[in-house]
C-alpha cells in the first residue's frame, strides 16, 4: 500500500479535538473533506433556511479546500443528505451554484 503524508486541516471548531477529526485532510495529491453542517455552538447558521445553511456549508468546504491548495473545480463527487425531501429543490439550486 502507498503511505502519502497527511496534511490536517483544522475549521477551529470546537468539536474537532473532543471527537478526533479534522475538517480535511490532505494525503498526496488527494484531499478528503469530513461531513460539513452549518451547525454552531449558538445555533445553526442560516436558521431554518436551508438555502442559507447550504451557502454557509459551501463556504465552509471552500475554506478547507482553499487550506488544502485546492478549488471546488478539483472536487470529483459530493453527497448531500436532507433532513426533508421539501429541502431538496432549494438545497439542489446552491450546489448548482458552485
């Protein structure tokens, strides 16, 4: 198996050193980003506006991408999982923005 150096990629979340995980992680010429809400210690970012959350998880992910030297013009898959189906057009609409 071909070992590559790992690069971790730290958001500052507060949860990431309680549950041991990183944002992303940079092995070779790939980059893994970890499962991305728009959750925060006061609240979720956005309200109940699931458009907005997304946005907010967009910026997030980019950030990591950005860190890790890369752009979502790299990105080779997402997955997306909803609460409620009633959020999948508005939800839909912000990942065709990127």
């Amino acid at each position: 198996m071909t070992t590559y150096p790992r690069t971790l990629i730290s958001s500052g979340s507060v949860y990431e050193p309680r549950v041991g995980y990183s944002r992303a992680v940079r092995a070779g010429d790939f980059v893994f980003v970890a499962g991305t809400t728009a959750g925060a210690p006061e609240g979720a970012v956005g309200g109940n506006d699931p458009a907005e959350q997304t946005r907010e998880i967009f910026r997030r992910i980019g950030h990591a991408l950005e860190q890790a030297g890369a752009t979502f013009n790299d990105v080779v898959r997402t997955r997306i999982y909803l609460r409620h189906i009633s959020d999948f057009d508005a939800v839909g609409a912000v990942h065709g923005e990127i």
